[in-house]
C-alpha cells in the first residue's frame, strides 16, 4: 500500500479493508469518478491511471453543502447546524 501511496497519493487517498481498496479524490472536482472500490489490485490500479467517469456531482460540490459544511481532514466534513427531528 506504501508503493500506491507514493505513486497515486497526491491525487487519491488510499487505503485498504479485509477484502477492498478504496481510493477517494484528495479534490473532489474532477470530471470522473470521484471514488474508486475494488476487491482485485490489478483492476483497482487500472482505475487509478484511467478512472471511470462519474455517475453525477458530488452533493458536496453544490453551493448548498459548501455553505453548511466545513472541511475537518481529507474527506470529513462537519454542520455546525443540529440535526433537523
């Protein structure tokens, strides 16, 4: 994971579950898939070099979210507004 790391992690967070990878953008801007999941390496490294393209935009690119939303880390984000009953 270190190597993936070095070699992808200025543009995708990765880390690793029992039977997954997971990348996720380090900016969510981008014009393909922001997320990437997959339980075979080699196919996961493909993904990396040529992402899928993206179903949508990111709810958390719209204007209604940024301005409720605060940036905690790298994919954490926090409301300063309590949860609505």
């Amino acid at each position: 994971m270190q190597l993936l790391q070095r070699h992808y992690g200025d543009r995708w967070n990765i880390r690793r579950t029992e039977h997954l990878w997971i990348a996720t953008l380090r900016k969510p801007d981008a014009e393909h898939a922001p997320t990437l999941v997959e339980p075979d390496l080699e196919e996961f490294v493909r993904q990396l070099e040529d992402p899928p393209a993206s179903i949508g935009r990111s709810l958390l690119s719209g204007g209604w979210f940024q301005s409720r939303l605060h940036t905690l880390t790298d994919g954490i984000y926090r409301s300063e507004e309590p949860p609505s009953a």
